[in-house]
C-alpha cells in the first residue's frame, strides 16, 4: 500500500449527461494517504468538458497541483468517449524525463513533461538535468470513481478533518470499463481499448 511508482495507465469510458458551463467533474483519482507527507496523487476530471489530470508533488503534501494538462477539445455530451491517461519515465532526446500523455476516443491528443513548469530544485544557473518530480503515488487511498466526496487529512488540525466536500464534482452521466493499472500502456494497446 501507498506505494510511490514510475508508471501508470488509467483508462475509461464516460458519457456526460450535460456538461455546464464552469464544471468540474470528478472522473477518476486517488487521495493523500493519510498521515503520510508522500502525497504524488493525481485526478483525471473533465473541466468545462475538457478531460484534464493533474498531478500533486511527491515528497510534500499540497493541496494545489504541480502539473495540470488540459486536452486541447471538449468532449460532446450525450455520447460516448474513451479517455486514457499515461505516466512514465522515458528516454527523451537523451534525458530520462517524466512524460504525460492523454488520449481521447483512442488517439494521443497531448504528451508533455511534468516538469516543463516546475522550478528546478538548486541553483537556477545550473539546473540538474534530472527530472525533479518522477514519482507517481497509485496505490494511495482512497480511490474517487464519478465524485470526490471527502476533503481534509484525518488528524491534521491545520489542514482540517475529514469532512464531506460541499461540492463532490459529481459526474452527471455514466463511467464504464475502468482500466487503473501500474503498467504504462502503448499507443497501440490504448486505441485497441477504445475500440471496444
């Protein structure tokens, strides 16, 4: 359990019901574990229709992401669409970088390094050449599938209680076929599940 990892694939089909204007929807994700200061979640939402993950860093807790990638498209409601998220530590012109690629109804639509917008740790005029966010927390709990119901870190009085979160990001519709796995799947092997 709260296992910190390099890879990950989380995949699923979903049909909005109405997407509003201004919402966010809770598709997918995993919380801070408790008690713990590895956070390294993440949470695959739509915003404004839009199929959206967002990482938290590893090695601290924080409420506010490191890394936010937003498809370029909104999904339509009322039909069915596959999202695919992939997370992994991959040779990039000869530097290990940490890549996130998003696919939607089975073609790559986005792949970026977590770290393009993250401060290098050290000194700013000699930035290692390492990446400096890898990690990846998949078997963090708990698991939100359709509406984060929770907010706050049991027995953490100055983050706050666990309570039940006054908004949820409930998603209006239906979420199907749920693949979450710690294998970083190919492109081939994602659009094979969007063909289903």
């Amino acid at each position: 359990g709260r296992k910190l990892d390099h890879r990950m694939t989380v995949a699923l089909w979903v049909n909005a019901d109405k997407i509003e204007a201004g919402s966010t929807y809770h598709l997918f994700g995993t919380q801070d574990p408790v008690g713990s200061l590895k956070s390294a979640s993440f949470h695959l939402r739509l915003v404004d229709g839009y199929p959206t993950i967002s990482l938290y860093p590893d090695g601290t807790y924080s409420p506010v992401p490191d890394f936010v990638m937003k498809a370029p498209a909104p999904l339509t409601p009322d039909a069915w669409h596959h999202i695919a998220v992939v997370y992994q530590i991959k040779p990039v012109y000869g530097k290990e970088l940490a890549m996130v690629a998003m696919y939607v109804d089975g073609q790559p639509v986005l792949e970026q390094d977590r770290n393009k917008d993250v401060p290098p740790k050290g000194d700013p005029e000699d930035p290692p050449t390492e990446s400096t966010r890898s990690q990846l927390n998949e078997s963090c709990e708990p698991y939100f599938l359709g509406g984060l119901t929770t907010f706050g870190i049991k027995d953490w009085p100055e983050v706050g209680d666990i309570q039940a979160s006054p908004q949820g990001y409930v998603f209006p519709g239906v979420i199907d076929d749920l693949l979450f796995s710690n294998r970083a799947l190919s492109k081939d092997q994602i659009k094979e599940l969007a063909k289903r």
